[in-house]
C-alpha cells in the first residue's frame, strides 16, 4: 500500500470525485501537500495511502481493487 504511485493517488482521488481542495479540507492538510504527492515532488505518506484505500471501500462498499493498490 506504501508503493501507491503519484499517478494512482491521483487517479484514486478523482474516481472519488474529490479536487484538491476539497480533499486538502477533508484530510485537514494543505493543497500544495496533495499537488506535491501527485506530481511526486514529496513521496505519499503511508497514512495517506491509507486513508485514500479506506476513502474507496467506503465507497465501493468492498475491498479496493487490487491494481489501485
């Protein structure tokens, strides 16, 4: 789940229809850290991994699928 590439996270967070911004205010931390994380200038915390795969169960109602993680 740490090997969650800057393109998944991305990715991940548009097929749950969040922008930057409104993730940044979800998650409580700065929009430059998330733009950061997706254009890997700064690696994705394990904690954001994990919170964006928690974010996708909740929606899927199942497991995430495993090509996004």
């Amino acid at each position: 789940m740490t090997n969650l590439s800057p393109l998944q996270f991305k990715a991940t967070r548009k097929l749950l229809f969040f922008s930057i911004d409104a993730l940044a205010t979800e998650w409580g931390v700065a929009p430059r850290s998330i733009r950061r994380w997706e254009d890997g200038t700064l690696p994705i915390p394990a904690t954001a991994a994990y919170a964006l795969r928690l974010m996708l169960e909740n929606a899927n109602g199942e497991a995430a699928q495993p090509l996004l993680f």
